[in-house]
C-alpha cells in the first residue's frame, strides 16, 4: 500500500506559478492543491478538517497589505497550520508584519526549487516550530526582561513571536543597554536553544583577524598558520551566532559576510573548499547604520539583509520602573553564597531611581558589586551624588536628556589652560558642537594640526578629513601663520602632501 501523501496547499494570484509550484511539488512526495487569493484558501480550510494540509505555500508582494492581514484569518480556522510565505519584493516591513501575523518562515523568490523542497522539509519536520500560537506565549525570562517597562515587555512580545524562525535579526540600543542578552533570549526561543551560542565582537579585533576569527583559514594562507583553522561559522552550524557591533566591521568584510548570508556558504582563508552552513545570525551595533551608509561606512544591501526584525533596545533612564526589580536580580546574581544581603534604603532606591544611568544596565551592575563590597547606603547616596556634580559639570544639559539630543562638553576659552574635548564620532544633528570642539583645539595650538590632532587624541589624517567635511579651513583667520614646519616635521610624506593641500 502506497504511503499517504502530505497535502500543500499553494496560494498564488498568478495561474502560472500555481501551475508551475503544483508541477515540481507533485513531482515530489506530496499532494499540491491550489487557492487563487488568501480568501479563497480560508474559505478552503473551513470546510476541511483541521489536519486536511500540513502546509500552505502563501505567495504575496508588498502590494498586497490585505493579504498580510488575512493571515490572522487563516490562523483563527487554524491556530497550528505551517504557513511559508513566499515573496520577490521582501520590505524589511513586510517580513516583519508577515511573521508577527501568523507566517512560520518567509522565503524571498525567485529562489532554486532545492532551497524551498527545504524549507517546506524543515517546516513538516519539526525543525521550524509549526505552532505560532504556542511559540507567542513564550515568555522570556531573562535579566532583559526583568521589570514592568512598555519597551522591555514590546520586545519580549516580538521576540515569542520570531524567536522560532530563521528571519535575521538587528538589534539596535546604547552601550550596555543590554542587546548581548537579547540575542541570547532569541537564541532560547529559537528551535537552535539546544545548539551551539557564539558572540564575535567586531570592534575589538582587527579586520584581518574578524575574518580569520569568523572563516577560518588553510594551513599557510599566512604568516603564522602553522595548521588548518575552522572559524565560528563551521563551529555554529546549526546554531547562532551574534555579530556584535556590526557597525565597526570593515566594508570589505561586510561583502564577504552578505555572501554568506545569501548562499549560505564560504571559503576558508587560502582554501578553494566550499563550505556550507544552517546558521542564524544576530547582529548588534549602538551605531547609526543609516548614517553609515550615507557616509560609505555600511553596505546598504547588508543593511536590510540584516533588519529583517528590528529590535531597539530602550536606555535604561527611559524605563525607570525596571531599575529596582534589575537591582535586586543583580544583587542575586552577584551575592556570594553565606555573605550578608546589604540593605537598600528608601533614600537610596530613590537616588538610583532618579540617576540617567549613562553606561545604562551596564554600570548599574557595576554599582551593585559595589554595594556588596561596601554594604553600606550612606556611601552610596554619596557616590551618586559624585557622579551627578561630575555630569552636571560636564553638561549644561539636564540629567536624564537623551545623549543623541546633547552636545559635547562645553569649548573652553583658549587662553584657559583647560584640557580640550574628546572628538569623537556623533550624529548628523551634532555635527555642530565636533565643528566647536575641532575650532577650540585649532585656536588653542594657533592652527597647528599636527598638535590639533593631539589634542583631540585622533589621527592626523582623520582630522584633515573632518576638518574638509566640515569646511573649517573657510574660518582660518587670515592673518594667522602656521608654523607649517613644526606641522610636517614628524608627518609621514603621504600625509604632509595632504595637509600642504589643505
């Protein structure tokens, strides 16, 4: 007796690709029929038993905003049905509507019939989690999630809504704001929980080693590879990787990445073996990516490869309310077993409450450590106190104002002996305080570069580039002489070209 088919129920509004789609699964162990319009397939299911298909093929474009919304349709008649929505215009927004409204996994076309014969495997296997429903309800219960806060609890809600498929996901949010333990909650929530975790900081290698780090090199592909290398990419397969501050990788990296995520497949450094792998990837940044791509630092196209889902991680001086439940998880997380509980005073709990809390759940967890050492809430009232006379000094700005809204420190006057600000990257609205900052160095070294560059403890080269960026050399003074000598005396000749250029 032949084996029962499994039943796919293929949605498309073009008559073609129904044809074509029932043609190469029917060649297949499973039996195809055919819906032209979601409301039709709806309509289908009602009057069917609720086991009738174990699958239905939704294809849809970003015209069809309606046709997301009758998802929700299809999983009232059925809560459990696989859904694989397939698309070739994916807007990042799309997917995202598309996979919190019911869809099990979203595939971009065209795509080769091998690649969607495993994805319906994988779905009618189990290794995509068939049940939406049952996957929402999940609630993670991690230090993230810790507290009553909108924002923390909008991002639990998405990740028991994603967690369980293969959508890539971007997380976005301030030093220490918490995005690495996110990413592990996706991880949790995910069918890969019970595989392989990996986190590769982009930022605190060299580009050279990212690429050997995440690849994997070839014995003799370079000085110094006595032996053949696997990178994170083949120890992860199966499981999850984070990319965390994705926005520091160099560009030439990120191309080699988009490959990977595309074909799922690469190269190890000097080898000619193609290596393929089933990896999620996370990336993490407390960058402006959109920034970057206007500025050449980003890829656009790995851009919205990456935000497929986009989680913002709110700072902690905008969700107050999880402040003390964070407290007391860190106070747990960190007491040692048979020391004293130190006791948290009303007065304290209200100081730590009203502190911005710059270094955010980061420094928190600092301050607790140092609670248990010290014991004592008096000497802790102080230390905030400390730290809100040196915020204050620094800023005219009240505490607790966003820091992509405030300026950099105050220009001091440059017949002050008074140290000079720190230039440092920030956003397109305050490019007009690192113009400041850039003018008060120059004005306090009498327009000397060289000294300039010092000063604002960056490179030479890079100060020319703002310095053009910004048309600074428009306000030289006139009658200004620079001592050009002093300038180009320790400057490599590449960069005194540069600067006699300016």
């Amino acid at each position: 007796m032949a084996p029962v088919r499994e039943a796919i129920l293929v949605v498309d509004e073009e008559p073609e690709v129904r044809r074509y789609l029932k043609m190469a699964l029917g060649c297949l162990p499973y039996q195809v029929q055919t819906a032209e319009n979601v409301w039709e397939a709806v309509d289908r299911l009602k009057g069917q038993p609720s086991d009738e298909f174990a699958l239905i093929l939704l294809n849809i474009d970003s015209a069809q905003s309606d046709a997301i919304d009758a998802l929700r349709d299809i999983r009232e008649v059925n809560p459990s049905l696989p859904i694989i929505v397939l698309s070739g215009t994916p807007a990042p927004g799309m997917i995202v509507s598309a996979m919190k409204n019911g869809a099990t996994d979203f595939l971009a076309t065209p795509l080769a019939d091998e690649d969607l014969t495993k994805a319906i495997s994988r779905v009618l296997k189990g290794k995509i989690n068939p049940n939406p429903v049952r996957a929402r309800s999940a609630v993670p219960c991690g230090q993230a999630f810790i507290g009553k806060s909108a924002g923390m609890a909008a991002i639990g809600a998405i990740i028991g809504q994603v967690g369980w498929s293969e959508a890539p996901i971007l997380i976005q949010g301030e030093t220490g704001s918490g995005k690495e333990v996110i990413a592990r909650e996706v991880h949790a929530n995910s069918r890969r929980a019970k595989k392989s975790f990996f986190k590769l900081n982009c930022a605190a290698l060299p580009s050279e080693l990212v690429e050997s780090e995440l690849f994997g090199y070839e014995k003799g592909a370079f000085t110094g590879a006595f032996q053949r290398k696997p990178g994170i990419f083949e120890a992860a397969n199966g499981g999850t990787i984070l990319l965390d501050e994705i926005g520091d990788m160099d560009v030439r990296l990120q191309a080699k990445l988009l490959q990977v995520l595309q074909d799922h497949e690469f190269q190890r450094i000097g080898g000619k073996e193609t290596i393929k792998v089933d990896v999620r990837v996370i990336a993490a940044t407390h960058r402006d990516l959109e920034a970057h791509i206007e500025e050449g630092k980003f890829r656009e196209d790995l851009y919205y490869r990456l935000n497929v889902v986009n989680l913002v991680v709110p700072p902690l001086r905008e969700r107050r309310e999880d402040i003390a439940g964070l407290t007391d998880f860190l106070l747990s997380k960190h007491l040692k077993p048979g020391d004293p509980t130190p006791s948290i005073t009303p007065e304290l709990r209200a100081a730590m409450a009203n502190w911005s809390w710059p270094g955010n759940v980061r420094e928190l967890e600092n301050f607790v450590r140092k609670l248990l050492i010290f014991q004592d809430s008096a000497i802790m009232l102080a230390d905030l106190a400390d730290r809100t006379r040196r915020r204050e000094r620094a800023t005219a700005v009240p505490i607790g104002v966003p820091v992509s809204h405030r300026l950099l420190e105050a220009v001091p006057d440059p017949s002050a002996a008074q140290p000079i600000p720190v230039l440092e990257q920030v956003t397109v609205a305050n490019r007009r305080a690192e113009a400041e900052a850039i003018l008060a160095a120059l004005n306090t070294t009498r327009w000397n570069r060289k000294h300039a560059a010092v000063l604002l403890n960056v490179d030479y080269k890079a100060l020319l580039y703002k310095m053009k960026k910004l048309n600074l050399d428009r306000n030289r003074p006139a009658d200004e002489e620079v001592d050009l000598a002093a300038e180009t005396e320790t400057t490599p000749p590449v960069a005194r070209t540069a600067a006699m250029a300016c």
